[in-house]
C-alpha cells in the first residue's frame, strides 16, 4: 500500500507518501517550500492523522536544527 497527500500546516505544504513494508509503513515527508524531506517508519497501524502529525513535527525538527546550524557559521 502507498499513499500521497498534501497536508498545510503550521509548517506549510506538506507531501506525505507512505509505502508498506511488512509490519510497518515507510513514510517520506517533504516540505514543499523549502524540498527538506525526512523518511520515518511507523507501525501499519497507525492513523493517517498521526503519521501527518509526526511527519510535520519531524520536519519543523529538521527545518529548526539546519536553521541552527546557518545561525553558527
């Protein structure tokens, strides 16, 4: 099973794309403003909701750190 959706939140436009793999879902997030992706597994059974949810937090992680690293240099 594979999926695509947009979702806009705090964090903006988002894509997430999920693929099964045995027990557990691969997920690819991509901000689309910015193209930072992160890839993630989550448990089959998790929601679509959740796995959005986790998806936009994992990017905002990303996004802050490499924010913070600019900031540094």
């Amino acid at each position: 099973m594979s999926g695509l959706s947009g979702n806009s939140g705090a964090a903006g436009e988002i894509i997430v794309e999920t693929q099964r793999v045995g027990a557990s879902l691969r997920v690819a997030a991509v901000d689309v403003a910015t193209g930072v992706e992160v890839v993630f597994q989550a448990p089959a059974s998790a929601s679509r909701v959740a796995i959005e949810r986790l998806a936009a937090s994992k990017l905002r992680y990303v996004m802050s750190k490499a924010h913070g690293a600019k900031d540094q240099h």
